[in-house]
C-alpha cells in the first residue's frame, strides 16, 4: 500500500505564497514610488530660488576658503626664532582673488600637519588683514578625485556581487 499526501494542501500553500510576495513585492514598489515623489516635491519646494548670500556663512568665519597646489616643502631656520628649524610650505593659489599668486607659511618641525608634497591640492583659509594683505593658513586636503573614485569602486563592486539586485540597491 502507498502511503501519499497528494498534492493539493502544497499546492495551496504554495500558491498564498506566491499571493504573499505579489502583494509584498506591489506595496514595496508603493512605498519607493512615494518616497521618490515626496522627495521630488521637497527638492522643488526647498530649492533656493533668486540671489542667495549669507551673511552668516560659517565656513567664512574665519576667512575666505580657497584652493591652492603645494610647489615646495623645505626646512629652514624660523622666522620668530633663527635658532629654531620650521618647515616652510611653498604654494599656489588656484582660486579666489590672488590666484596664481604664491604665498607659504611655516610650521614647527614637529606639526602633525607638515607631510605636505609637491603637487598636493589643498584648501587654505584667507584671512585678509586691516591693512589690506592676507594670510594663509592650512585648512583641508582636497579629497574629490579619491571619494569619487571610492564611490565607483563601490558601485562596481555592488553591482558586481548582487548583480540586479546591487543596481536596485544602489539606486
């Protein structure tokens, strides 16, 4: 004698899964459709229209930003002290009103922030003075060309492992 379960039960089973995930996969698609739409409504809503200037910009502060390429890196005796060594950075102003000008300023020998080379793009602070000159000082690497090469190594690898679903994750 066989002993048989048929097949009807699983076939329902079956099936009010199939249900299931239809009705899981339409409210998903629900979901991003308005998360897509509200988003949208926001960027155009919150979009700065007109002349927009701040008096209060924080990144000003403390002077203007303004990017620079370093074009030297020597030790040389201080300027306040002719006993002490410091590090003189040599560079480029490529923005800003004195572009293509260079400047420097000096750092003590021991400064964590004296591994500049030539060629490194940097951001420095402009401070201009009472009477009429401006300082430099240190404020940043720029970092784009990595992070944007970072972000697509990323995505390549994203989509390179999970394949169409990396592409629905990453969009």
């Amino acid at each position: 004698m066989r002993h048989s379960h048929g097949d009807g039960p699983h076939r329902l089973i079956d099936r009010h899964d199939e249900l299931t995930d239809d009705v899981t996969e339409r409210r998903l698609w629900i979901a991003a459709i308005v998360c897509a739409a509200i988003t949208i409504i926001g960027l155009i809503v919150l979009w700065p229209r007109g002349d927009v200037k701040s008096d209060l910009d924080a990144a000003s502060l403390f002077g203007e930003r303004v990017e620079a390429v370093v074009t030297g890196n020597t030790i040389e005796p201080c300027s306040y002290d002719p006993i002490a060594g410091c590090r003189k950075v040599t560079f480029q102003l490529v923005s800003g009103d004195n572009a293509r000008t260079d400047s420097s300023w000096e750092l003590p020998l021991d400064s964590v922030s004296g591994d500049f080379e030539n060629g490194d793009e940097i951001y420095v602070t402009q401070t201009r003075l009472a009477d009429g000159t401006s300082t430099y000082s240190f404020s940043d690497y720029q970092r784009e060309t990595p992070l944007i090469l970072l972000a697509l190594i990323f995505v390549v690898a994203v989509v390179a492992l999970a394949r169409w679903k990396g592409v629905g994750a990453i969009g």
